[in-house]
C-alpha cells in the first residue's frame, strides 16, 4: 500500500508539471491575440494576465506538492506505526499461544491424574466394602460357633456341679453313686464330661482294687467323705474348674474379638466415608479442569486466527 501510494503522489507530481507546460505553450500560443487587443488599451496587457496566471499556477501545484508530501509522511509515518503494532500484536499472540499451549497441556495431565486418583479410590472403596462384608460374615460365624462352645461349657459346669451335689449326698451306697454318674452322663452334658463320667462308672463297676472299691464294695462304715477321699469328688471339682477357666477364656476371647470387629468395622465406615468424600471433591475439580481446557482451547484458537490475518496483513505491506 505505501508503494502504491508513492507510485500515485509521482504521477499526481508528473501531471502538474504537464499542466504548467501546457498553460505556457498556451499563453504563448494566443499571445499575438492578447497583444492586439491590448494596443487599444491602457493598462494591464495580456502578457501580463498570461505572467499572472502562470505565477498563480506554479504557487498552487507548489502548494499541492507540499500538501502531498505532507500528506505520504503522514501516510508513511502510520504504515510504520501499523507494521509496528502488527509485529507486537502478532509478538503477543504468539506469546499467548505459547502460553495456553502450556495450560492445555497441564490441565488436561491433571485432569488424567485425577481421574486416575478417583478410579484408585473406587477401586478401594470396592475392596474395603468386600473386606467389611466378608469380616461380618465371619465375625457371624466366630460367634455363632462361641455360642456353642459357651453352652458346651456352661452345661459341662453345671453337668458337674450336680454330679458333686449328687454325690455329696450318698450315704453309703455305691451303687447310689454310679446311679448319680450314670444320670449326669445320660442327661444333656457334652462329649467331654460325658466321656469323664463313663471312666468313673467303669472304676466304680470294675476295679474292686481302686480306692473306690468298685460297684461290690458296701462296707456299712464307707460314708460320703470316702467317696471324696475315694478320688472322684476331686476329679469333678478339678474338671469344673478347668471348665469354668475355659468358659472364662471362651468369654473373654469372645468380647476380644467382637471389640476388634468394631473397632475394623469402624474403621473400614471412615474410610468409606472420606473416599466417597474425596471422590466427590476431585470428581468436581476434574469437572472444572476438563471445562477450563475446553476455554483454553476456544481462547488458543481465537487467537491463533488472529495471529494468522496479523501476520497476512503484514506479508502485503
């Protein structure tokens, strides 16, 4: 454009001098008119019409001239200036694209490293929610086999308490005594007592040689307190013994493990609870992210449009 405008001030300079060469050759051509004309009057001649109008010719194309040059330095002065602001906005916009180029690409690997966060997190919610399940289950199962073993215990102390009750009232009968051993092994009483009574019975039936003299020994003096010192006394009171350690132990480990399972339980609800919490935190951060990509996105290409007629324009001037 500021070629074109320098070739176009040339041609207007070359025109004006044509002009001032054809008014001359004109004055000169209807000079001998003007003379005789003239000769009948007195004062200004034609000549100096012709002088006059050529000076006022050569002060109005001088005029002009200035105008024009006037005028292609300012013409100039604000093609530099555009090229100038051209150059710095395209500057800019690369700058710019540079710049979003870089939030794109930062944004979209946090949103990437989010998404994954929350597939991890879900991931384990999944695990802890099996774990939890499979912990009740089992924690039904452990209790439901102590309540067995709490009731074989309990009826075993209370199986052996009532043999001792029996057997503390017997006078001298022997054959009262296995009666009594032989109700508490016939009654509801586990495997174990069960197992201890049918031993007595046999002593009592079978070894006349035993401190217990066996089912035929009836000697009028024998009396409750032989039948202790006899052994079998003893070995119940010991047996319960052990039976009401075992169901102490059987209660205790029961309560262990039933606060261990609550304390698991608990801790397997908070972390269910703050993973669902974070979840919901990131699944909305990575909303925002994956929405502000697609703005960078928008902007990037606005720019780049921008940038490409900026730098079109300039490649014409």
């Amino acid at each position: 454009q500021a070629r074109l405008v320098q070739r176009t001030f040339s041609s207007s300079r070359v025109a004006m001098k044509c002009a001032v060469r054809l008014g001359a050759a004109a004055a000169w051509a209807v000079l001998p008119s003007f003379a005789a004309a003239g000769s009948a009057h007195v004062g200004v001649t034609p000549l100096q019409k012709v002088v006059q109008m050529l000076a006022d010719m050569a002060v109005t194309a001088k005029k002009e001239k200035q105008d024009e040059e006037v005028s292609f330095s300012a013409f100039t002065q604000w093609c530099a200036d555009e090229i100038s602001n051209l150059e710095g906005s395209v500057k800019r916009g690369a700058e710019e694209i540079e710049s979003l180029s870089a939030a794109i690409g930062k944004t979209e690997s946090d949103a990437k490293i989010l998404g994954e966060e929350i597939a991890t997190l879900q991931q384990d919610v999944s695990k802890f929610d099996a774990d939890l399940k499979a912990s009740k289950e089992q924690r039904a199962k452990d209790h439901e086999a102590y309540v067995a073993e709490e009731k074989d215990y309990s009826e075993s102390v209370d199986a052996i308490e009532r043999a001792l009750d029996t057997l503390s009232k017997q006078d001298y009968d022997r054959a009262g005594t296995a009666d009594a051993l032989l109700q508490v092994s016939n009654g509801h009483v586990p495997e174990k007592a069960r197992a201890l009574v049918a031993t007595f019975l046999d002593m009592l039936r079978d070894d006349k040689d035993s401190p217990l003299g066996g089912m035929d020994y009836s000697a009028p003096e024998a009396n409750a307190y032989e039948f202790q010192s006899g052994g079998v006394i003893a070995m119940l009171k010991r047996l319960q013994d052990e039976f009401r350690s075992q169901l102490s132990t059987c209660q205790k480990e029961e309560m262990n493990s039933q606060h261990a399972f609550n304390m698991a339980e608990q801790d397997h609800k908070d972390f269910i609870e703050n993973a669902a919490h974070s979840v919901e935190e990131m699944s909305k951060e990575k909303s925002q992210k994956t929405e502000q990509k697609a703005l960078d996105e928008k902007q990037k290409k606005a720019t780049e449009g921008v940038k490409a007629e900026n730098e079109a324009t300039l490649s014409e001037m």
